[in-house]
C-alpha cells in the first residue's frame, strides 16, 4: 500500500488505510496492494460491487418478508457501499423502515431526496462521511450513531443535533439537556446578535430588486460571520453555519414583510443553499480564542495585530501587564482561518511568515529564513536582558534556602501527609557529582502571529532538539545544538548556540501543541538507505504534518483523529512508530514506513489505547521501548501493554499507578492530573500532578515488581519527593536530562527549578525528606528596547540536549528562552 506523494497544489488521492483486526481497508481494497497481498479480499466485499437490489434489500431484512413496505429492520453494513450506490427510489419504498445499520461502508452522505418517515434509528459508523447536512432529510430519527468517521468533527456534531429535532441519543450517549440548548438556547443568543449587526449597518434597498438583495444579503452575512463570535473556538465553524443560517432567514423575513407592504419588485432570495460536502480539517475551528486544553489560563492583556516588520528586533511598544493569573489558560485574539484549509483535500501550504508565494514545487516547500530577512533572523525577535547577560560572577539564581516561609511550610506538611514507604533504587545514577552552571544566551519571539513584536499572547507548547547526527547524512549541520519548537501556527527550528532561526514553517489556522524528532532510513537505488532526520507535529487539527527540515520539505500529512492532538512520541527501537495522544481520549500507534527518495510512504494504524481522559504526556521504558508505555492523563498515571506481536488492536490499561498526593482528593481538586512525566535513567521516573507543589522520584520496576496482576491500582514505590512551586496553573511540564541527572521543571515566574540528582543524593532517599531544589534560575527580566522588563510568564515546556549544553524553556508569552551551559 502506497500513499501517493502529497501535491500541494491539486487535489489529492485518498489514501488508502488498512487497519488491522479488519477485514477491508478504507478505501477500495481492489486497488490496496496491502490487500491484495494478504488475499483480504472478503467475499461479502466483493459483493458490494453488485447494486442494490430489492431482492438483497429482502434477504437482509428483518422479519422476513416478500414486500419492501413490510421490512422495519434492514442491515446494509460492511458492504462497500458508497453515497451513489444506495438507489433512492428503491429505498424510498420502506415507508416502515424503522432501523437500518449502514456502518462499515464507504458513504461520504446521505444520498438527496432519500425520504425514511418511520426511521428511528440510523448508524453510520466506520464510513467516511464528510457532509452532515444531508442527514436532514431523516428528521424523526431518535437514535444516530457516527463514530470512526475520521473527517467529521465537533462542529459536524452539533449540526447533526440541530438538524434532527427529535434526536436523543448520539453515538451512544444521551442528549437531551445538550440538544435543547443547541436548539433553543444557543440559536435566541445568535438571534439577537444577528439583528444588532443588522440594525448598526445595514438597511433594506429602495427600490428593492432581487439583484440589489443578494449583493445586502452577501454583506450581511460576511459582516455577521466576522463579527459575531460565541462559544468555544472548537465550534467556531458551527457558529458561523448558524449565524450565516439565522441571517439570510431574518433577512427573508423582512423581505416578506415588505413584499406584504407591496414593495417588491422581483422575487426574494431563495431559501438558504445546503452546504457543499466537505472534509473538515479542522477539529477545532477558527485560530485560537482558546486553546483546546481542559483547563484554560485567562488573562486580561490585548494583542495588537501588527504588519509583518523586516526588522528582527523589537519596536518600542509598552510591555503587556498580564492580569493576575488563575488555573485557566490565556486566550488569545481572534484571528480568521485560512479558506484554503476549510478541506483536507488541500495540503495546507506552509510558508515562512512573509513570503508572499509558496515554492512552484509540488510537496510544499518551506523556505530558509534567510530569502526574506537579514542574516538569518527571520521572524525572530531578540530580547535583551537589562544587562545582556549577567556578569561574571553573579547569576540570576537563589537556592531553595530562599524560596518563601509559605514554600517551607508546605515542604513540612508533605512530610506529615506522606506514609508511603520509600525505597532505594536499584540501580545507580552514574552521573557527575559536580551540578553545571547555566547562563541565558537567547530570548526569542519567533513565533508571532503575522511577525507582530507586540505578540505576546501566542503559547509556545513543546520543543525537542533534532537527534544528533552528521552534516551529511539528512541531519541538520549542529545535531543536538539545533531544536524544534511549536506553538500557535508556527513551528521552528533553532540553533542555541547563534540564536538563528533556521527554518520557520506556517500553516494558517492550526495551533501546533506537540511535535517528535525521529530518525528514519530513507530507501535509495540500490537498496542502501540513507538516515535523515523528520520532524512530526500536530495540533488542534488533528492532522500529523511530516516535514524534512534539512531539504526544506513539508513531504506528508495523515490525519491522526478527528478531534486535536495533545501529544507525540517517536519510538527511539522503532524509528517509524509514531504515538499520538488526542482528544478522543485515545493514544494511537501508527507505523510511518517505506519512505523513499520521492518521499512516499506507507501508513497504517497498529494499535489504539483507550485512555478515558486526555493523555498529556507519553514515556516509553529506556530498557524495552517497545513492551510498556507510560501515559500520564487528564484522570492519572497509565500503563499500556504495547507489544504488536499480541492480536488485540484495541486495548485498555494493563494498570494505574497511583500517588499518596491522591489521598488529599477533596471537592475542588482530585490530584490526578499528571502534568509531567519523563525518566531521569533506566528505572528512575519523575513525575507530578497538577497542585500537588512537589515533583515524585519513583522506581518503575519495584512498582511494577509489587503488581500482583488483579488489582488496576497499583502504589508508585516513591523513592524522593522534591520540593516544587506552590502554582495552581496547569501543565507546566517538567524535563530530564539522564546523562547528567538533572530534573528542571518551570514555574509561574518564569524560574526554573533545577535538581541535581546524584549517587550521593540517592543515599538520602531513605529519610522521606522532601529534597530541595539544587538552584533556581530567576527569569533573565528582558527588556524591551527603553519600555523597561517584561515580567516573568509561566514556562509551559523544556527541553535539554542530551549533554546539557542547552536548556529552551518554552513560556506562555510568546517567548523561548535558551540557556547554554558555562564553560563549554
């Protein structure tokens, strides 16, 4: 099976899926090579080629009857059946038809005209249907399932509960309190707010023609669309459905009035047009009024949208003063999304931010930063510290011994609060004894949304650094000095030591929230492969964009989920297995294979974990990488068994571990958001939940060894517990460096909590005693150009390079700090 290579510039040919555990892939399986290999060709597939017929409609009908008008139960699944295939004149006969199962076909609609006034209950599960609006012909169904339907997304939802009035139960679940205020609630909302930008601007023509209506319809329409906003950003594509929907009826409705009055001349405009079918890219429309976490940061400031500047230093503008935070994430500027991206079937061309044409190539090129700026420094903004770096001698650090009275009581009372027994871990750190000294070098705003300085609303979410490898083997020239970094619609890649942005990739609309370096052989004539280093990231779309940065080249996207993805892991044994945690509350597997040097590549799902919460972190065992997956949640701590030689594709944790912070569940905080997770050396994990002040040190085989293999919980065996911020904000995930035993993890300031974890320090492990932060590095305070400092924001992600030459803190304002180590 082999995706064809990606073209950016005309449409597409769907890719052909196969999943194992089924019978038929997702497309034809005549033209699947995988297929045809396996000899998967099932025969009730191959009938499928067969029309349907009145005799087929009988034979799969229930109860048996010799008249169509008779049958009230009809399953037509996993036929192969697509949208032309199903004859609306023949079906149309089964006035009593009450239940009909097309799932497992190929439908992309519901056919028009298609009239079923007895159906109650329809599943279209495992199709790929793209247009929801077809379904309102069959407007007394009650019970509609859709799930595994891979191009409709939260928006296409809330139109199917629209649509259907008497619809109650969805995919499952009952809707009854959620439909009534779609229906009602919602619409009276967007009603008034329809005919305020009515009556502020617009006003009937006189004299009224059908011309002079459609050009104020036209305005109307696009003026509420822009104007009106409400709700979440993930329904931003249905709000602008039902807004355009309740402006031309109320427009209608004035025309009918006046046509009442004798007033028109020429006809009124017709009833609004169905909505053409699409595939959604998007699962979470519009660009970032709020980013898909489950909890959202709030903050007052205002983002000025300013022209892109060549300039890569920052104007003088006045600092933004950020509100006083609360456990909520920031919400962002509203932006329009891209029209290019409203379909999958268009690769999103990904630009450098101010380049006003993509690449004439096929695959969307991604250009250097160099074509468009001086030196190297496109969209990159420097900000200097108040006095560029400290001198020699003084460094912008305090110990633990500094930290707050508040700080010292809450390390006493973990003491009292946790009984767990600790224990030694059996293997030791082998690391230097002596900690390293680290010095800012880099504060950047690359990432600004239309290269505005004034951007410091944009979060930066995740950064990796590139595997080290060779200039001339596809690595980037640097190796572990260069680093990946994501957040709202743009993605980077770094080099700590000059600060250069080297290449800079734009994809209008998305919010990247993850990324993965992985290295993979790319075949070659003569059956060599070449290593090349790719970069995998996703967003809020759930789409996986698979880039090359060395030659510059966006090669590939599949689609990953239908809802956003919130986290990504490479596998360091399997370098073509790519994990991704979503919002479906799902982590997928999949095996990104055969890619040449035209860069086609093969894609398919090996495995789907069901998490029940939203994974947030992932971590594979250093020592077996390919037995156990650790996933921290939404809900807890996971363990998955992720061998593929086991038959099972579908699969639910093997166990939960479970932390002695959890005993202080109580009414506004359960503690079971593990927002950091990574280990510190073969056996070693850190980790921590949301609020709990503290960071755990645990061993991953004594706990594993105390799983008795009934129980679902099981009790981490914590080894330290080291002292940590008191914030209540969410998600401010903490990085280790194993080769030199560091944990860091930042804070709310802006600090950097850094632990030296040593063979000295193990021995003390024994005593219960929260250990202390071996330093804490301040913010460095930049300074914008005679504005004065700017404060210190929350610092969402880290990343070193594997011999801590380099630290990037990712922060929530826009800005990614690099420290370099002294002395090297």
């Amino acid at each position: 099976m082999v995706t064809p290579k990606p073209n950016f510039t005309s449409k597409p040919v769907k890719v052909h899926l196969y999943f194992p555990g089924k019978t038929i892939c997702r497309s034809n399986p005549r033209d699947c090579e995988y297929c045809i290999f396996k000899d998967l060709l099932p025969r009730m597939y191959i009938r499928a080629m067969e029309k349907i017929t009145e005799k087929i409609l009988l034979e799969k009908s229930s109860p048996k009857t010799n008249k169509l008008e008779q049958i009230k139960i009809l399953n037509l699944s996993r036929m192969g059946l697509k949208s032309e295939d199903l004859p609306v004149p023949l079906l149309s006969k089964l006035c009593s038809l009450e239940q009909l199962d097309l799932s497992g076909n190929l439908l992309q609609e519901i056919p028009k005209g298609l009239c079923l006034p007895s159906l109650k209950i329809l599943n279209c599960s495992n199709n790929d249907m793209e247009d929801v609006v077809s379904l309102e012909a069959l407007r007394n169904i009650e019970e509609l399932r859709l799930e595994d339907n891979l191009y409709l997304t939260v928006n296409d939802e809330h139109k199917v509960i629209f649509l259907l009035p008497k619809l109650r139960m969805f995919n499952g679940k009952d809707i009854s309190s959620t439909a009534h205020h779609i229906r009602h609630g919602s619409t009276e909302i967007l009603r008034k707010r329809v005919i305020g930008v009515w009556e502020r601007s617009f006003g009937l023509p006189d004299p009224i023609t059908a011309q002079s209506l459609a050009a104020v319809e036209k305005r109307f329409v696009v003026a509420a669309c822009t104007q009106i906003k409400y709700g979440p950003n993930s329904l931003s594509e249905y709000t602008k459905w039902r807004v355009e929907m309740i402006a031309k009826e109320y427009l209608k409705s004035l025309t009918f009035s006046e046509e009442e009055g004798g007033k028109i001349t020429d006809t009124t405009p017709t009833k609004e047009n169905e909505t053409p079918a699409e595939r959604r890219t998007r699962d979470l429309g519009g660009n970032s009024i709020v980013s898909p976490q489950k909890r959202i940061r709030n903050n007052s400031e205002v983002v000025t949208e300013a022209s892109p500047r060549k300039s890569s230093r920052l104007a003088s503008a006045a600092p933004v003063e950020a509100s006083p935070r609360k456990s909520k994430r920031v919400t962002s500027t509203p932006q329009k999304t891209d029209p290019m991206m409203s379909s999958p079937r268009k690769h999103a061309r990904m630009t450098n931010v101010g380049t006003p044409e993509g690449s004439p190539r096929k695959s969307s090129r991604l250009e250097n930063a160099s074509k468009t700026e001086s030196p190297r420094r496109a969209a990159k903004s420097v900000i200097s510290t108040p006095t560029s770096r400290p001198a020699k001698g003084e460094s912008p650090r305090k110990t633990a011994k500094d930290q707050t009275t508040s700080q010292q009581s809450k390390q006493k009372t973990a003491k009292t609060e946790n009984n767990t027994p600790r224990k030694t871990a059996g293997a030791k750190l082998k690391v230097p004894q002596e900690p390293v000294s680290l010095q800012p070098l880099h504060v950047l705003q690359c990432h600004s949304r239309q290269d505005s300085p004034d951007d410091f609303s944009t979060q930066l979410w995740a950064c990796a650094f590139e595997p080290p490898q060779d200039c001339s083997d596809g690595g980037i020239s640097g190796g572990s000095r260069t680093v990946a970094t994501c957040g709202g619609e743009t993605l980077c890649v770094i080099d700590c030591e000059s600060g250069h942005v080297l290449k800079k990739y734009k994809v209008p609309g998305e919010e990247f929230f993850s990324l993965a370096w992985s290295t993979v052989l790319m075949s070659r004539t003569g059956g060599s492969g070449r290593p090349c280093n790719i970069l995998a990231a996703g967003g809020k779309r759930g789409l996986v964009k698979l880039i090359h940065p060395r030659v510059n080249l966006a090669f590939g996207e599949f689609r990953a989920s239908r809802r956003a993805i919130s986290i990504m892991r490479f596998s360091p044994r399997n370098a073509s297995f790519l994990f991704t945690g979503t919002y479906e509350n799902k982590i997928f597997l999949w095996d990104i294979s055969g890619l040449d040097r035209d860069y086609n590549f093969k894609i398919s799902k090996l495995l789907v974990l069901e998490t029940g919460s939203t994974p947030l972190h992932l971590s594979l065992l250093p020592t077996s990488p390919d037995t156990h997956l650790l996933s921290g949640c939404d809900d807890g701590l996971y363990v998955f068994d992720i061998q593929i030689s086991k038959n099972t594709q579908k699969r639910n944790e093997e166990m939960e571990i479970v932390f002695p912070v959890y005993k202080k569940k109580d009414k506004k905080n359960t503690y079971r958001t593990i927002d950091g997770l990574s280990f510190l050396s073969d056996d070693i994990v850190a980790s921590k939940s949301h609020m709990q002040g503290s960071i755990y040190l645990w061993s991953w085989s004594a706990t594993r060894a105390s799983w008795n293999g009934r129980k679902k919980e099981v009790p981490a065996v914590v080894l330290a517990e080291l002292q940590w911020s008191s914030t209540d904000i969410p998600y401010l995930s903490l990085g280790t460096c194993p080769g030199y035993g560091y944990v860091v993890c930042g804070d709310e300031q802006g600090r950097l909590w850094m632990y030296h974890i040593t063979d000295t320090m193990m021995e003390n492990f024994k005593s219960g005693k929260t250990i202390s932060a071996t330093e804490v590095l301040e913010w460095p305070s930049p300074v914008r150009a005679g504005k004065g400092a700017l404060e210190g924001p929350s610092i969402n992600g880290i990343a070193m390079d594997p011999d801590l030459h380099y630290l990037v803190a990712l922060t929530d304002k826009n800005m990614a700090v690099v420290w370099k180590r002294e002395g090297r």
